[in-house]
C-alpha cells in the first residue's frame, strides 16, 4: 500500500516520491536474494547518496539540502519498506554526518562533508564495545595524544559497514569520567585499523556487523571533531537524531509486513473473516502510532525544541511495533509464513535487532523516565 505522505511543501513531497519510486524499482525486486547470499549493497547507498539523501536533513550552507527532518524520515520509511539494509545503512551514515555538521570546525566541513553528503564516501559509527553496548561510560578505547596525532589502542563492537566504510566516527578516551570522550573520523584504510570478521546475524544479513580493533593507529589533531571531552555529548546528540531514523526504518519494516499480510489474506480467502479482520485491523493501528510517534519526534526536532525524550518514545514504540506486526503477520500467513518463499520469515527476523540497536529499548524506557521525572510530566 503506498502511503499518503503530509507534507508541507511540494518539493518535500516530491522527493519522498522519488524515493519510494527508486526503493520499489531498484530495492525491493533484490533484497531477498541479497539478504540470502549476505552481499551489501553498497552501490545503492552510493547512487542514494548521489540522489541527496544523505545531504537530506543538512542546511544548505554546508552542501546539504536544507529539508525538514520528517521530510528525510518518511524518505527512510519508504526504503525501509522496499529493503531494510539498505534504510539502515542510510540512516547509519547520517549520523557519522552529525558531529562533523554540528561540531566540526569550518576547515573541517570544507574537507569531510562534500564526500559524506554528497554519496562518495561511506561512513560507520563506532561508539560500542564488548563491554560497553549501552553503557557509554564503560568504554575503553584509548586516544593518548603523541605530538601533533592521537595514537588509538582498543576495540569496537558491532559496527555496521565494518570492512566497507570508508572512515569510522569513533568515540575513544581521552581521560577518564563522563567527560573523558572524544570524537574521531579515523580513514578507513588507517594502519592498524582492522575490521573483524562479519558478525553471522539472524537478520539484516546484507548490512556487515563487525568488530573493529585500533592497533596503534594515527589520527591526526585536525580529525578530532569539537574538544577534548566532547565526545559523550555528540555521541548522545547523534544517537537521539539516529533513533528517530531507526523508528523510521521500523515504521517501513511494519508497514511492509502488513501490507504482505493484507495481500495474503485476500490472495488465500480470508479476508472475510473477522479474526483476521480484527488482527489486521490491529497491526494497521499500530503501524499508524508507530509513524505518529516518529514524526511528532521529527517535528519538535525541526522546530528547535528538546526531543530526546521523544526520539526515545519513537524508537521504543516504533521498534515494539515492528516485532509485533511482524509476529502477527506471521500469523496471517500460517505455515506459508515459516518458509522463505514468502517475505516475512525475513521481516520477522530483521524486527528483532531494531529493540536492541540504537539503545536498548531498556535503555529508552531509562531516558522516558529521567525526562519525566526531571522536567514534569511533558515529554
């Protein structure tokens, strides 16, 4: 089912258009079979990247496209729903942007933004460790500084493009305490930066998780982006703009189930009955609040307020939406649902790990509630 897009203005409009037109002609005919031989399709984030957007959500005064953050949200909906890979390695690489458009000096932009922006260069977050997934505070990833360059000894976890990224936005410590982090780009072809093996997912298998390990690797002073310490406040300024993105993907990951599902109830003759009915009828509404909560987040964003607290109750509510709609369209499906033939033995799959990554939806239940109880009852 295409989905009817509120947007503003026409150009806004336009370009979800042309995304969705791009997702289902050259996306969703190939997910399947690439997610079966695990092959990352890193030309298509290329050719989004060439399209803008990545650029999307950036103001135009340093090369982005100055749209509205529910525009770029609703763009990532729609691949998402035509290949989740491909929606989260987008969604992945706007946020390695973020610290560079937001912190980063005007010699800085000048270099690094024209490649990330404008599709050349692909970029991984690098900010978990086998010991600090959603605990920032436990990382271990040390940068001791050596003249005029940081020398980088540690490891990273779970990285997304590991082994295809082209620089790796790395957050490694440079004193101790909360405000001991900082924030790298480190080039992907560094010496003694070494991607690990691929991690073997049940899920999202055509977007590489690996491990990466910093092998006395170099960084120059002007790859540091902002201050000594900063590095804790970009990475959570970061990962609140990149839950939105995975509410996002999640909202087109549980529309895709439900419309199979649809489909398959009509298709197989039952459509008429009212337990189905009433279990489609379900998943249609919480698709529905699953994309209310993302843009109502999208929305405070463009408008300047706090919405940190938000961006938590979208990906909680968007990531929960998807295990379900995926579980029940499982259901609709029947035995036919538990076999490849049909899509959403994949879909079920791929809902699972958007509760985990991003902050566990533990973690978002955490911010929801120190909001609250630090600011009222108004998140």
């Amino acid at each position: 089912m295409q989905v009817e897009r509120i947007v503003a203005s026409a150009e806004g409009r336009e370009l979800i258009e042309r995304v969705r037109a791009y997702a289902q002609e050259h996306l969703a005919p190939h997910a399947a079979h690439a997610e079966e031989q695990e092959t990352f399709p890193r030309e298509r984030l290329a050719e989004l990247g060439e399209m803008g957007l990545f650029a999307l959500p950036y103001p135009e005064e340093i090369g982005g496209l100055g749209q509205l953050y529910e525009v770029y949200l609703q763009a990532l909906e729609e691949l998402a729903s035509a290949w989740m890979s491909v929606a989260l390695g987008v969604s992945v690489h706007v946020m390695t942007c973020h610290p560079v458009v937001h912190a980063g000096s005007n010699e800085q932009r000048n270099r690094l933004l024209p490649g990330m922006l404008g599709g050349r260069l692909l970029g991984a977050y690098s900010l978990s460790e086998p010991q600090a997934g959603s605990d920032v505070d436990a990382i271990r990833l040390r940068a001791v500084p050596d003249g005029g360059h940081y020398v980088l000894d540690g490891e990273k976890a779970w990285v997304s493009h590991g082994g295809f990224a082209d620089y790796y936005l790395t957050f490694a410590r440079t004193s101790e305490g909360r405000d001991g982090l900082s924030c790298f780009v480190v080039e992907g072809t560094a010496d003694g930066l070494v991607p690990g093996p691929p991690e073997r997912k049940m899920g999202l298998r055509a977007s590489p998780t690996t491990p990466v390990y910093f092998e006395g690797v170099c960084v120059d002073r002007a790859d540091r982006i902002g201050a000594e310490g900063d590095g804790q406040r970009l990475a959570l300024s970061a990962l609140a703009n990149g839950r939105l993105g995975i509410a996002a993907c999640s909202t087109g990951l549980a529309q895709a189930a439900l419309d199979a599902a649809v489909s398959f109830a009509k298709d197989s003759g039952q459509a008429e009955e009212q337990g189905i009915k009433f279990l489609l009828a379900e998943m249609a509404a919480r698709v529905a609040a699953a994309r209310a909560t993302y843009l109502h987040g999208a929305r405070k964003c463009d408008a300047g307020f706090d919405f940190v607290a938000d961006a938590a109750i979208a990906k909680l509510v968007a990531t929960d939406a998807a295990m379900s709609v995926t579980t029940d369209a499982l259901q609709v499906f029947g035995d036919a649902g538990t076999v490849s033939d049909f899509p959403v033995e994949r879909y079920f799959r791929e809902a699972k790990v958007t509760q985990i990554f991003e902050g566990t939806n533990q973690i978002q239940r955490l911010v929801i509630a120190r909001s609250l109880l630090n600011r009222g009852s108004g998140a």
